[in-house]
C-alpha cells in the first residue's frame, strides 16, 4: 500500500498531496461509503467533501467505522469541507452542521470558502430568473467568521475555493489569518500560471481540483486524457495519461483531489507519485491549448447576481 506525500501549509500542518473527491450526487449513500473504504485499503488518507456535494454523512460514517476497527486514527486522516454561499453569514453554525453530518467528528483539517459568492440563506443552487444572490459578498465578514471557526478549534487550517488571483490578492489585504489553500480547477489544458505564481508569492498553497479536467463528471470533458500530447507521454514513460495529468500538476507543487471511486482507477491515480516527467514532457504540456472546463456559469447573471460576466467572476483569467 502506498501513502500519499505531504506538503507543508502556512499555518503548520501537512497535508497529502494526493486527495479523494468524494462529490456523489449520483451516487447513494453506501457506494459512496464503500468507495472510501477502498481508498483508505489504498493508502488514501485526504478526504475532500462539502455541504453541496451531499457525502458529508458518508464520508463521516465511513470514516467512524475505520476508526472503531482501528484501520486508521483520527489522526491519520485530513478532511476538508467546504462553506456553502448560503452560509456566508454564520460560517461558525455551518462547520457545526457539517461536523454533525460527519458523524460528530470534533474537527475538520480544512475548511473553504466554496465559491467568492454570498446566496441569500434559504438558496442551494441559483435557478436563472430567481432572486437567490445577496448583493455583495462581504468576504471581510465572512473571513472573520472563518477566522473564529479556527478559534473554536472546529477546524485546523482554513482556505477558499474558486478564486481569481485578485480576489487572493484582496483577502490577503483584509485577513488577519491568510488562507492557507486555494482550491481551484488545474489540469494540463488549464494550468493556471499567474495564479500560481501569486499564491506561490503568498505562500497560499494551490490545490487542484478536477486535475484531469473531470472526466466522468455531467460538466467534464475527456479532452486532457484523450489528448496526443498527453497520450504520447504517457507511452514514453510506460505511464497512463492519468498518470501524466497528475504528475504535471505535483510537478508544479500543487496538489490534487482525484475522483473515481474505481480501485484500479485509485490505485493507478496513487501511482502517478512515482512517475517523474522529464523537462521536455513539462516544455510539452506547457505549450498546450488552454480551456477551462468549469465555467461557474450558474454564478452568472444580468440582474440578481453581483457577476454579470464570466470576465467578472475570474477577473479576466478565462
């Protein structure tokens, strides 16, 4: 069994730089329960869930269980979950709620700010034509309630999620604790340079989702494992293109949230830790057309919502 490599955050503590999503809106509570006994017998030891995500009571019961028949302690795993933008007001509850769901776990590793968009208190997802957004998001104020989440002990490091390098940029000018994640898309075909290279200023660790562009997800394409470039590297190394993705993204000093709840798929995505890609596969990957694959268009609208554009929601980095 193999163990996922650790990076160091700013606010002290490691964590693996190779997660499992666990996103199951198609999935029924058990299969997403098994999944994550597979990925722990793989050597998983990053859970990523959030409240929209609908596996926070999964992951946690999983989670309990391992622990009762001590295949790992609390203390091995790191979970992150995500504040929702209806909770905006009272991210202090929301952890609350979320620990409850998680089986009354005492705490979680990380804790982000899901999307830079505050919804009125009774919203999930905006529905085009209903009044859903608040305004403005007022992220000073919803720092400061993640700040005294931290306070509270109810988490041990907090982030964001889906931020533009402004928006970092603007954070950091009005927190007293900085994020120590951002979690965004990256993947060969979206790399993500100037955000980088500012978080990387920062000493704001970026963490990738969707690091192979989402394949098998409603929103995701196939377009990075399918590409040439991508497949020739892989029949260089003995590798499989999944396995390139990933490297490419660790070789860059991020680190990734992968989603299959297939073992040979965990164990192949674990392997990717192994494989070392020479300068010129990275020169290669590098010159690579870009497309970003989840838009956040459902975050966008003429009249209620505070982003009229995309341009505006990713400050020009789309």
């Amino acid at each position: 069994m193999m163990k996922s490599k650790q990076v160091r955050l700013n606010c002290g503590i490691g964590m693996p730089v190779l997660g499992l999503g666990t996103y199951s809106f198609l999935n029924d509570r058990q299969t997403t329960e098994k999944a994550i006994h597979t990925a722990l017998e793989v050597g998983y030891r990053h859970f990523d869930t959030a409240k929209i995500y609908g596996s926070e009571p999964a992951l946690g019961n999983a989670l309990e269980q391992a622990f009762l028949h001590q295949t790992v302690g609390r203390e091995d795993v790191f979970v992150t979950s995500k504040l929702w933008g209806s909770d905006h007001s009272d991210p202090v509850s929301a952890l609350r709620r979320t620990l409850k769901k998680l089986g009354r776990m005492e705490y979680v590793d990380m804790y982000l700010v899901h999307w830079p968009v505050k919804l009125k208190p009774w919203a999930c997802n905006p529905v085009p034509g209903e009044d859903e957004f608040e305004a403005e998001l007022e992220l000073e104020t919803t720092w400061r309630g993640m700040e005294k989440c931290l306070d509270l002990g109810l988490c041990r490091c907090i982030g964001v999620s889906n931020f533009s390098t402004k928006k970092i940029l603007s954070l950091l000018d009005i927190a007293s604790l900085p994020p120590a994640v951002n979690q965004v898309e990256m993947h060969p075909m979206w790399r993500q340079s100037k955000l980088r290279q500012a978080c990387e200023e920062q000493k704001v660790h970026v963490s990738a989702y969707s690091p192979l562009g989402g394949p098998g997800n409603a929103w995701g394409s196939t377009a990075v494992v399918n590409s040439p470039i991508i497949q020739s590297i892989a029949v260089k190394h003995s590798a499989t293109p999944a396995q390139v993705a990933l490297s490419w993204g660790l070789s860059k000093g991020a680190s990734m949230i992968v989603k299959s709840f297939n073992q040979d798929r965990m164990r192949e995505n674990m392997e990717a830790l192994n494989l070392q890609l020479d300068d010129q596969d990275i020169i290669d990957i590098d010159a690579m057309e870009e497309n970003k694959i989840m838009r956040g268009e459902f975050l966008i609208n003429q009249t209620t919502s505070p982003y009229r554009t995309l341009e505006d929601l990713w400050d020009g980095e789309i």
